[in-house]
C-alpha cells in the first residue's frame, strides 16, 4: 500500500511541476506576443483544458484519430512554448509568425474542444439488444409449447419400391447401312434358305448390339 502511495506521489508530484513550468512557459510567450494582462493567463489555461479534453477522448476509446490530432497540437503548443522560453527565443523582439500563431490559438483551441467535448456519440443499434432480450424468453416459451416426448410414435417409413428399370434409348441407324444390312439379308436367304439371325447380322456388319437389334427390327 506505501509503495503505490509512494508512486502515486511521485507521478501527481511531476504533474504538477510540469504543469507549472508549462503554464509560465505559456504565459510568457503569450505575453511576449503581444496578450498583455488577463488574457496572457487565458493562453495556458486553454492549451492545458485541449490537452485534457484529447486525453479525456483518448481514454474513451472513440474516435482515436482526432482524439490524437488534437492531443499532438496541445502538445506542439506547449512544447513549442517550453523551448522557446529556454533561450531560443528573444521575447523582447517576437516574429511575426509567433504573433500570428498566438493570436489564432484561441479560435483554433475552441474549434478542437468543441469537436472533441460535444461529437455526436457512436450509434446504437437498439434493435439488436432487443432481439437478444426477446431470444431467451421466445426459446423458453417454445420449450414448454412443444414437447417431444408427448409425441406419438412415428412408425418407420416403409421402403420405397425399386423404380422400373428404364427403356434404352433408341438407336439412329444410318440409312446406307439399313440397305447394306438388306443386301446381307437376301445374301444370307438366297445361300441358306432361311433368314439371318441379329447375332449372324452383327457378326457381318461389325456394329454393336443394339445397333444390330435395331436393324434386324427394320429388316422384318
């Protein structure tokens, strides 16, 4: 418990050191820069409320990338003010790009706090939490709706009668060989007596069976 005390110490110690150094840093650029009075204070005060406002989004996890934007020209400001004030820099006799810069940090700061503090949060699908609120209980209500075990037995189905078997597609004989076929026919008829056969007329013409069988059919 001492130890994390001791690191907590340590850590609000070097916040608040560097947040005073900065904050005179500022105060004397700004008033180097012309912002005399009051307004000179303003300046630190606006770098550090951008700081925390990036650092805020940052820590949400939203829209990391102008959370970071903003977070880097916070820290350019306040870095550039710290070195500048380290000698770099005559305050007595401050360019004009620095007025410049000085004078428009205050629009720039409410521009980037605006966007950061007041963005419009990330939408909601509201329909999809109620569809998984209403799951649980439609599952619950059809459990007790229907009940498997109150089922009648269901006899076994009975097997299906085989399918017939199917008819060979017909055979397309050519027209030349039907009149050679006819012309081995009446050879056979005129040497033997008798009409050639299907397994005599397929030996004679060389073509598969069901081609012989569908000429045979044709020579009848």
């Amino acid at each position: 418990m001492r130890a994390h005390l001791a690191r907590v110490d340590a850590v609000l110690v070097q916040a608040v050191i560097a947040a005073a150094l900065s904050f005179a840093h500022l105060h004397d650029v700004a008033s180097a820069a012309g912002q005399d009075g009051w307004k000179a204070w303003a300046y630190p005060i606006s770098v550090d409320l951008l700081l925390v406002a990036a650092w805020r989004r940052l820590r949400s996890g939203e829209a990391k990338a102008a959370g970071w934007c903003w977070f880097l020209i916070a820290l350019a400001a306040s870095l550039g003010a710290n070195v500048a004030t380290a000698g770099l820099l005559d305050l007595d006799h401050v360019p004009a790009w620095l007025r410049i810069l000085v004078a428009g940090w205050p629009a720039v700061a409410f521009l980037g706090g605006t966007l950061l503090a007041h963005s419009p949060p990330a939408p909601h699908d509201e329909t999809t939490d109620a569809v998984d609120e209403q799951q649980p209980e439609d599952a619950e209500g059809q459990e007790h709706a229907h009940d498997p075990a109150s089922d009648p037995p269901v006899p076994p189905a009975a097997d299906p009668a085989p399918a017939p078997p199917l008819a060979p597609p017909p055979v397309a004989v050519p027209a030349a060989l039907v009149e050679h076929a006819r012309k081995v026919a009446a050879e056979h008829h005129t040497r033997t007596g008798t009409a050639i056969d299907t397994p005599t007329l397929r030996a004679r013409l060389g073509v598969p069976p069901p081609m012989a069988e569908a000429i045979a059919a044709q020579l009848t």
